[in-house]
C-alpha cells in the first residue's frame, strides 16, 4: 500500500512590525485608518506579528470648555458650506462602514488633551490600544464628550482599567508634560496631519487609507526588511 506524504508544515514565523500611529481622536479619518490598519493585519495575522503604539496630536488644542457645534467649526476652519459638510461627513460614514466603524450623528467638537493624557496612563497598563479604539467609538459613534472626566472614566472602565485610578490621573493633571512633549516631537519630525502611519520608524503612510493600500504596504515593509 502507497502511503501520502504528509506536506511539511511551514516553518515560518510572523515577522515582527512596529507601527506607530499618530492621531487625535476628534479626527474622524483616523478612525477609518486604525480600522482599516486592524483589518488589514487581520488578513495577515499568519506573517505578522504587531505592535501598534498610539501617540498623541490635537486638531483642536484651542477648543474651549463645552465644545463648538460641529457643523459651524468645521465651516469656520475649513471654509465649507454646511451642505459641503454635510457631504464630507456623508462619505466620511460610508467610509466607516466599508471598514466596520460606525459614526453617528456627532453634533459638537471636544477638546482631546486629557483623553490623550488618559490614553498615556492607559498605555503603562498595556491597554493604550483597547481604549483608544473605546474613545474613538465614544467620540464619533455615540457623540459624548470626551473632554469630559466623567465620560472619560466610564470608557477607561469599559476596557477593564481601574476607574478610581483613572479619575485621579485626570484631577491631577497627570502626564500633561509627556503628552505635550511627543506632541511637540512628531511636529518637529514634519507630521502636520493625522493620522500618520509609521512602520518600523521608517515607513510613512498617511490618511485614512483602504484596507487593500494598508496590506500592500505593511507586505512592501517585511519585504523589505
């Protein structure tokens, strides 16, 4: 009797990748990027093994307690008509569906400062990426302001962190040098816009990219290394 060769198993491993993504989480294309960049190490989870580190940018650093109405910011900042807003942030959610976020009808603009220092803290636990991803849902799925310490403890408290301690990082203005520092540092680096994709602190990719460009490219950086 002929017995089948068994095929070897491969012997390969993930290649290990760093990826660090720069942005804010009032910035509605790096919610399509990071679900994007999710999707597309998914398809590769077998030949990647990932690091994502989040940094911090504001597009708002000026924004006043309470927030501004979105559709008059967005007109004032951009110079947009509220029927060209209106379209934006049509495409903007057809977009987030293709790639399984959803926005919602997000009416106002927050200041992020002490989300971005929440996210520092939340980073030392090794939870920065679970509650960045619970921010950004918060932010632009079910509209809640996320300069407010109460809503900010209650997303740190869905992604398991300790919410006594999380409250008492935000009272004491934890971590507002560090975040202000790497802010500064990828501003002096060139980066102006969000979000800014970086593998293995080489490789730049910018914007809110499909989930096809994200494979190709993160292909293109093992190649390469």
């Amino acid at each position: 009797m002929i017995e089948a060769i068994k095929p070897e198993e491969s012997t390969m491993q993930p290649q290990p990748l760093r990826i660090d993504f720069v942005s804010d989480i009032a910035c509605p294309w790096c919610a399509v990027g990071l679900s994007s960049l999710r999707l597309a190490l998914a398809r590769l989870e077998n030949e990647v093994e990932p690091e994502i580190v989040v940094h911090p940018f504001e597009l708002n650093p000026d924004m006043a307690a309470g927030g501004e109405n979105t559709v008059k910011y967005l007109s004032r900042k951009y110079g947009r008509t509220p029927e060209q807003v209106a379209q934006t942030q049509a495409m903007i959610r057809e977009r987030g569906a293709s790639v399984d976020f959803t926005f919602g009808p997000r009416t106002r603009v927050y200041n992020t400062f002490d989300a971005h220092r929440l996210m520092h803290w939340a980073g030392l636990q090794g939870e920065q990426l679970p509650l960045k991803l619970a921010l950004l849902r918060a932010y632009h799925s079910d509209d809640k302001d996320v300069s407010n310490h109460d809503v900010l403890v209650e997303v740190a408290e869905s992604v398991g962190l300790d919410p006594v301690e999380a409250r008492a990082v935000l009272q004491r203005g934890d971590y507002a040098e560090q975040v202000r520092a790497e802010e500064r540092d990828y501003q002096a680096k060139g980066i102006h816009s969000v979000p800014t994709i970086i593998f293995n602190r080489r490789y730049v990719l910018t914007g809110g990219q499909p989930v096809e460009t994200f494979e190709q490219v993160i292909r293109e950086v093992l190649a390469a290394e």
